[in-house]
C-alpha cells in the first residue's frame, strides 16, 4: 500500500504502518462519502470515525500497560467520555476492554447505555450532588471526592448502608502547567482535587484514610492537552508517594488501586502518532517502578489520546472568494464544530486537507488561503493564511485529527444543526469491491462501509430546543399566580 497523505507528500518512511494506514483510510473514506451520498450539495458537513483506528488505539493502550505490569496486576483502562461522548464509540471501547470515566448524570447514562458495567465505570466531577453520589454508590461504580465538603456527603451516605463502590480521593499534586492554561489541572491554583502542597493538606489526607477503612484508593489527573510526559510522571510519582505513606501509616494496604488520569497528549501537527501509549508506560515505569511491581491496581482514563486522530470533519466548500488578495474558502465547518480551534486558535491548530469534488484529494500548488465556516462573525475561521491546494467552490475540506472534543462538542451558534456522524471501516485487502456489510452499515464503492453513529440534528429539533412548544411562554399572561407561570 502507497503510504501518501492527501497532498501528496510520501510519508511511508515518517511513522509506522498504522499510522500510513490511517491516512489511507481517511482518503478512501472521504471519496466513499461524497460516491455514496453521505456528503454532497444538500448534506454539506458529515463526521466520519476510522473504526479500525479506535480499535487500534485500545489495542495500544492495552499492550503499553501490559507490558509493564506486574502479571496479574488489575488495570481498568476508563475511557474519559467527554472526550467523544457517543454511545456507539463507547460500546466499541467497551468491547476492545476499555471501560469509561463520567463527570454527569448524562456522562454516566451514555456509559450504561453504552452497555459499561458499573465496576468499569469511575466517576469524578467536581461538584457531584447528593443524588449523584447516592445513584453512583447503589451502582457500585468507582468514586474520586473530589473536595472535604464532598468526602462529608460521602460520609453520610456510606453510613446509611453498604455499597461496593470503590473510593478515593482526588489530589491535586501541584506540579505545575502546561502550555495551555485552561486544561492544566495540577497549578498551585487548579479547581481540581486536594491541593496537596497547602499547609497541612498532606495530613489532612492522611488522616482521612486512617479514619475511614473504605477509603481505598487514590487519584491524581494533572492536566491535559499541552502538559509534557515529564510533568504528567510528576504527578504520577508524587501520588504514588502519598499512597505509600498512607499504607505506611496504616500498617496495612488500605489504598489499594491508584488511578492515574489521562491526559497523554496529542500531535495535531502530522499523522503521526506521538507519544504513543507505549513511550509513556516505559516513562511512568522507570520514574515510579513501585506502581508497577503488582501491589496496586491501576486505572487510567485517557480520553484524547484514545480518540482524536481517528475522526475527520469533511465539509464542502460552499463558495470560494477573495478579499484583500486573500483567497477564502467558506465551508460548512466552523465554530459549531471546532470551538476551541476558532476561538483559540493558537492553542489548537488543526491540519486541513483539500479535496476534490469527488472526494479525491486535491492536487495543484500550494496556495495561501483562509478556510472559514459558516457562522455569523469575523473570527469564524478554521485555519488562517494556510497554504494549500486553492479550494474551489463544490470541492471538500477535511479538518483532521477531530475525533476528540470536536464534532462530538456541538455548539450551537447560529442554531447550525449538528451534523451527522458516520463510522467507517476499508476493506484493506484491497480487491476494491464491497464489503460484506452487516445490520446498519451501507457497503459501498471503494470497499467502504459506514454505519451511522448519530443522525443529523434536523430543524424541527432545533426548534423544539429552541423553546419551540413554549411559543407564547412571554407573551402570554404571565403574571404571578396566573397558570403558566413556574
Ligand atoms: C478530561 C479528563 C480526563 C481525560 O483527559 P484527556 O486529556 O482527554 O486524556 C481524564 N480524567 C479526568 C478527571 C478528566 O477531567
């Protein structure tokens, strides 16, 4: 197999075959949407998932942590479910043995309806209200008390009855940033978790264990996107220290699982997949070897990392003009579904792929362009003075690596729908003809098969999200005391 992104630069001796293969995969899907209709002039933005890709990423994450525990060692991978919150993607990490981190009551309904069991659910939020612990206790799913005040709630209700809930508590190890303030999670200053560093927090902590027999694990996420491997070890081994003085303490294993985060960053910048799971691993297993040697269980709960090179936004260009010399694209996919890119841009480039009008990547010179979306304000830019292949009007832009915390975030600026999202998988051995596709998939040319992941939003819920059924709520008689008014 040819190893070439869409712009045609030979990449087969840049990064290993599965990372080739994804940029393959993504070419062949994106011609197989526009062949097969999922994309076209009346269904101008679609998300499409690489099936084999989610797949390959668990598989990773498994092998990493296997090859540095201890055999027999319990490891609960937890998916981190905001990063990509749709059921479908979740019942397929479930079925690759990834269980799922929740931070909501809706978080925790799409676990389960994802088919999650409760002893692979954990549950950490930072302001979980006393019906969220009660309903997580009679679950049985892990808990992180995130705070004092929530650790008082839990005393409450643990006194109430038994619950095969595992609990622990969240520390914040104060090791320091990254380079993108809003996600780092261990400053001195963080909203997460116990602040560990603080006059008399460490013995605080201890003595919260020593009293409480059920308090048996531990749980530190120092941030995400943006913090380097060194700091994330940081945090990691300063953890691992506190358990060890607990146990010391208590005289006997009381803390008995460490769960460790996610936050294993990204590269945005190529198909490449860097750092990968195994990098880390090998880094968290020399710096901290004791969490390792099978006297603690692990948990882990990447997100990101597990998700993000495996989704594409594919969006038409629905006119091409110029302005102040500058070629400008405009597409369908803009702030709706690349908040933090439009917003933030310096924080979260994302690549841009051009395609042809028949999905075929689009060949020419490189040309320096602005590709914007759809909403109504100036800033409503993908990419900015990006040089590409000139994108025309009818033609496609694939915005990459977008498979976490992108098309799965609706914002609804604009009352723009959100668009639909397909999954797909290759037929990679390469005879070109369908595939056999099972219940809900479409096989198609090109041996690609898609299966719906979530339907498109259409206009009449966007009216009934709107207030729709409330039409006359504000113009009514609404006065105190007369019906209608809450
Ligand atoms: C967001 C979050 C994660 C996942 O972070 P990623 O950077 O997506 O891996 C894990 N744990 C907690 C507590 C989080 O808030």
């Amino acid at each position: 197999m040819e190893a070439r992104v869409s712009d045609g630069r030979d990449i087969s001796g840049e990064f290993d075959g599965s990372d080739a293969g994804r940029a393959v995969r993504r070419d062949g899907a994106v011609r197989a949407a526009v062949e097969q209709g999922l994309l076209g002039p009346g269904t101008p933005i679609v998300g499409l998932l690489d099936v084999a890709g989610i797949r390959e990423s668990a598989a990773a994450l498994r092998a990493a942590f296997d090859a540095v525990t201890a055999p027999g060692t319990p490891v609960l991978h937890a998916f981190a479910v905001k990063a990509t919150p749709l059921v479908p993607v979740v019942r397929l990490l479930h079925e690759e043995g990834i269980g799922a981190e929740v931070a909501s009551p809706g978080e925790l309904a799409l676990a389960r309806a994802a088919g999650v069991p409760a002893e692979r659910t954990v549950l950490d939020s930072p302001a979980k209200t006393p019906d969220e612990l009660r309903e997580a206790l009679a679950l049985g799913i892990a808990v992180n008390a995130d705070n004092p005040q929530e650790l008082e709630r839990l005393d409450a209700l643990m006194a109430e009855g038994t619950s095969a809930s595992p609990v622990g508590i969240r520390v914040n190890p104060q090791v320091g940033g990254g380079s993108i303030e809003a996600l780092s999670t261990a400053t001195a200053t963080s909203k997460f978790g116990v602040a560990l560093r603080d006059e008399g927090t460490r013995e605080w902590v201890v003595r919260a264990y020593l009293d409480r027999p059920w308090l048996t694990r531990l749980h530190a996420h120092t941030g995400s996107q943006g913090i380097p491997p060194a700091l994330m070890t940081e945090g990691v081994r300063e953890t691992y220290a506190l358990a060890e003085e607990i146990n010391e303490r208590a005289g006997r294993r009381q803390v008995d699982t460490l769960d460790i985060g996610g936050g294993l960053p990204v590269n945005f910048a190529s198909d490449e997949t860097t750092p990968t799971y195994a990098e880390y691993a090998r880094v968290l297993r020399e710096a901290v070897p004791g969490l390792f040697d099978g006297r603690y269980g692990l948990v882990t709960e990447f997100g990101r990392s597990l998700l993000a090179k495996h989704g594409t936004i594919v969006a038409r260009v629905e006119y091409a003009k110029s302005a102040g010399d500058r070629p400008i694209a405009v597409t369908h996919a803009g702030v709706q579904v690349a908040t933090r890119t439009v917003y933030a841009p310096g924080s979260w480039p994302l690549r841009v792929a051009a395609y042809d009008g028949k999905g075929q990547p689009k060949e020419g010179p490189d040309v320096v362009q602005d590709v914007a979306g759809p909403a109504c304000f100036a800033g409503d830019l993908l990419a900015v003075g990006r040089a590409l292949p000139l994108l025309e009007q009818g033609d496609y832009a694939a915005v990459l690596d977008t498979g976490a915390y992108y098309f799965a975030h609706h914002y609804a600026y604009n009352s723009l729908a959100r668009p639909a999202v397909h999954g797909f998988t290759v037929d990679e051995t390469g005879t070109g003809t369908g595939t056999e596709a099972g219940a809900g998939t479409e096989a198609g040319a090109g041996g690609v098969a898609f299966a719906t992941v979530r339907t498109a939003q259409t206009v009449a819920e966007i009216v009934a999200e709107a207030g729709g059924e409330h039409a006359d709520a504000l113009t009514g008689e609404l006065r105190p005391g007369r019906a209608g008014a809450v």
